[in-house]
C-alpha cells in the first residue's frame, strides 16, 4: 500500500443492484480487494431477478459496511408483493410478478428482517466533499435517472440534491457527468447489467486533498454460467432473467 496515497486522497469502492447474483458480488469482491478501499459502500438492490437471494444477502451482511436499501429489497422485505419497478409492457410486468413471488418464498424470514433495517441513503464528507449515496434518487427509493433523461429534469434534481458528488444505482447503466454543482455518478449494476456488456461493475471514486473528484469504472467477468444455470433451473423464475445476464440485457 503507498502510504503517501493513502494520506492526501480517499477511495471509495461503490456497487449495487446485485439482484441475487451471488457469482458476480464475489468476483466483484474480490477485485475491490485488490483497489483498497478506504470505505466500501453497498447501494441495494440485493435481490430479485436471479436464484440465490439469501447467499447474495449473507455475503454483503458479512461486511458490515453501509447498505442503502433499494427498491426490490424494500419490496421483499416487508412483503409488498411489488418490487417498484417500471415495467415497460404486460410480458415485462407479469415476468416482474414471478420473480416477487419466487424471490419473496425463497428469501428467509431472518433475511427479510434484516432486509428491513437498511438505511435510506449514507452521507460521506471527505475533504470537504460532500457525497450522497441513494439508490434510485434523492426523492424517490424508485425513481430512474438515466443520462439521457431531460436535462431540466437533472437540473432540477441537482438542485435539491444537497451534496457535491450523488451516487446511485437502479437503472443498471453506468455514467457520471456533472448537471450544476452536482457530479451524478450511477454505479452500474452487479448482477444485472443493462448496458449490454455482460460483466460486472462497480465504480471507485477517489477525492484528493485538493477536493478533485475521480470516477472509475470497472469491470469484472465472473461464472456467468453457475447463474443462468441455477435461474433456468428453478420453474419459477422465468428464462428472460438468464438471457438478460448473458447479453448485458441487450434486446434480443
């Protein structure tokens, strides 16, 4: 470890939208590892979709670090029967109703209270920078900010956002800019990513003694293979899930 680093800047490893994905936030794991992290940060989201939930959520509560509580894991955890989320279309949404059900019978009754107890957002203060982590938006657990989203809309967002750097998941598609004061900084997804490429990510963000902000993207293969196998095998959820992870949920 270079020491001189560690004194004038602070590393942060971020990810999130995991989504039961358990051989993907252990190879993700392992290469924050190899970053060092000063502080590790976890945005929700860690089950639905995939097959192993409870593995997914013992791994992440064996860290003790700071989880964000996302939308699904809201869902799951008080029962809800209802995930959030947007669905596009009638196939979208009834696929999105088998996998609550089969996500809510498989999640355990400890796991689900545990899931109860994450927080609704973390702040962080590192060189007098001020970091919000969330995981849909500052108003809402479920709310989609997309790059492409209408920039008054981002504007307005930033304006609100109480904070120099916000951090936040749920789309699935990683990117960062800077609308006014503000740098967003979406973290990607983990276990279901939607931006065609099929690995992995997780962000870093290191701030300098000079307040200077970095955002790193990264991304890790895992055994794609040992999950779209378990999902396929469970009659509950449904084959569009695997396929997703294959393709990096590119349209097929």
């Amino acid at each position: 470890m270079d020491k001189n680093r560690r004194m004038d800047r602070h590393r942060s490893a971020v990810f999130g939208d995991i989504h039961g994905n358990v051989a993907a936030i252990q190879a993700v794991l392992g290469d924050i590892g190899l970053y060092c992290p000063d502080t590790l940060i976890c945005l929700g989201d860690l089950v639905g979709y995939a097959a192993h939930p409870n593995e997914t959520i013992e791994v992440v509560r064996s860290l003790d670090i700071p989880v964000v509580m996302g939308n699904y894991d809201y869902g799951i955890g008080f029962e809800r029967d209802d995930c959030g989320c947007a669905y596009k279309d009638k196939t979208e949404k009834a696929n999105g109703e088998l996998s609550v059900a089969w996500t809510s019978a498989a999640v355990t009754s400890e796991n689900k209270k545990w899931l109860r107890t994450l927080r609704k957002e973390y702040r962080l203060e590192v060189s007098e920078v001020r970091i919000r982590f969330v995981h849909g938006s500052p108003r809402r657990i479920n709310e989609y900010l997309f790059e492409d989203r209408d920039p008054a809309s981002l504007a307005r967002i930033a304006r609100v956002a109480d904070c120099d750097v916000l951090v936040f998941g749920h789309t699935h598609k990683p990117w960062s800019q800077k609308i006014g004061d503000v740098l967003f900084v979406n973290a990607g997804s983990v276990g279901k990513p939607k931006d065609g490429d099929s690995r992995a990510c997780w962000v870093s963000i290191e701030i300098a003694a000079d307040h200077s902000v970095t955002v790193d993207f990264h991304r890790v293969k895992y055994d794609l293979s040992s999950e779209t196998t378990a999902i396929r095998a469970e009659a509950g959820l449904p084959d569009i899930y695997a396929t997703d992870i294959e393709t990096g949920g590119r349209p097929s």
